[in-house]
C-alpha cells in the first residue's frame, strides 16, 4: 500500500513539473544593427535589428533598457522571446557603447579644428 501510494505521488510531481515546464517561452538573444525605430508621440513602439542579412521587428512594449535608449544605427543586444505574428518581444536591450574619437590639438597644429555646425529654427 505504501509502495504505490508513494509511486502515485512521484508520478504526480513528474506529471506536474513537465506540465508547468513546457508553457515557458525560450529566452534567446541577438546581436545587430538597429535600422528602424518606431515612435507613436513620445512612446518607443517597436524596434527592427539586422543580423547580417536577417531582420526581427521587436515590439517594445515591455522591455528595460541597458545604456540609454537605441537609435538608427546602434549597436545593440536584444534578449528577447518569441511574440505574436512576425513581431518578437523584447525583454532586455542593451545598447552598446561606440568607441570616442579623440583629438589631440597639439599633434598638428597647423590644421583648423573642424566642429559641427550650429543648427538654427
């Protein structure tokens, strides 16, 4: 009696694990170039990234940004988990930092240092 009553209770536990554990979505993870992002008003809607010739569009709807937020031609890092139609859902976007551009004045001092220009309304 005790024999199979603990044999129905693993058998439960086992049933009840691979049941709960089949429904979680697979977090994956992408690393490209942002070519578009899409603003209704002040609200970032959805993102596209291109990963050599492939593009995702991500809906951003719930996502946390790592480094400020992403523009065209960012290099960013996407964590993310399939969506709904062709649009992924972004979890995590990390945007990653572009090397500075020094200038050492003192090098060569015969050139005019060249700054942008100052956009006027």
């Amino acid at each position: 009696m005790r024999k199979s009553f603990f044999y129905m209770v693993v058998f439960t536990l086992l049933l009840v694990l691979e049941i709960s554990s089949c429904g979680k979505p697979e977090l994956k993870k992408i690393r490209g170039i942002v070519k578009n992002v899409r603003i209704d008003d002040d609200t970032l809607k959805n993102l596209t990234v291109m990963d050599g010739e492939d593009s995702i569009v991500f809906n951003l709807n719930e996502v946390r940004y790592n480094n400020g937020v992403m523009l065209p031609n960012d290099s960013v890092i996407v964590d993310y988990i399939d969506g709904k139609n062709d649009t992924a859902r972004a979890l995590v976007v990390t945007v990653l930092p572009k090397n500075a551009v020094t200038i050492n004045p003192e090098d060569n001092q015969s050139k005019k240092l060249i700054t942008a220009p100052i956009k006027s309304n």
